[in-house]
C-alpha cells in the first residue's frame, strides 16, 4: 500500500522556522512527482511546492519562494520542506501528495494526485 506521513507542524512566531517531513512507503518515490499542498481555515487546498520525478525541476507558488525550501532524499523515500521567515498567512495545514501520472501543466492541481499524507498542522502566530 502506497502510505505518506506527514510530521512537523507545530506553533512558531512570525518570522520563525518549521521543517516538515513525510515519509513514504509502498511506491518507487524516486520516479513519483510528489509535493506539499497546504489548507488554511474556510479555504481550498493550494499547492505550495512540488518535484517533477521525470526532470526533478522544482515548482513553487509564489507565496512562498526566497522562504520556503523543498528537498528529498531517495535513499530515505522522504520528501521535506523547510519553511523559514514564517507569516501568520502560512498558518495551514500541511499535505504531502504523490503522483506517478502527472503532466507538468496539472503539478499544481490537488485533483490530479491521487495519494495523500494526513496533514500536519502549522501554526504562526505570536
């Protein structure tokens, strides 16, 4: 069974740091497009960063790039995102998701990743 699990949220100050983790298992993460979504309160789920598996380029939203740092390690089957200069508007909770199948044009699109971490809370406030 394909399996994402999420970890690392927590309660930070604006302006503070957060390094989330997801741990893979049950697929061949090195050749998955996978990334991080994010939903805020009363809000869709947006997309904040993700890896293409074919070209392993790097796509951001634009909220989030000079702060936020996307990396993964294979030999772990972990993806991870380092989050710095946190805003209040960052306060989110935080998906990893995994696709075998995705074309470039959809990489930001939930609907078109079909599995899903459970999310782990973030928090900014002071």
């Amino acid at each position: 069974d394909v399996q994402l699990q999420a970890s690392g949220g927590g309660l930070v100050q604006p302006g503070g740091s957060l390094r989330l983790s997801c741990a893979t298992s049950g697929f061949t993460f090195s050749r998955y497009t996978i990334g991080w979504f994010r939903q805020a309160p009363g809000k869709e789920r947006e997309f904040v960063a993700a890896y293409k598996w074919n070209n392993n380029n790097i796509y951001y939203t634009d909220s989030v790039k000079g702060r936020f740092t996307i990396s993964r390690d294979n030999a772990k089957n972990t993806l991870y995102l380092q989050m710095n200069n946190l805003e209040p508007e960052d306060t989110a909770v935080y998906y990893c998701a995994a696709d075998n199948r995705l074309i470039l044009s959809r990489i930001r699109y939930a609907d078109d990743y079909d599995y899903w971490g459970q999310g782990t809370l973030v928090t900014v406030s002071s």
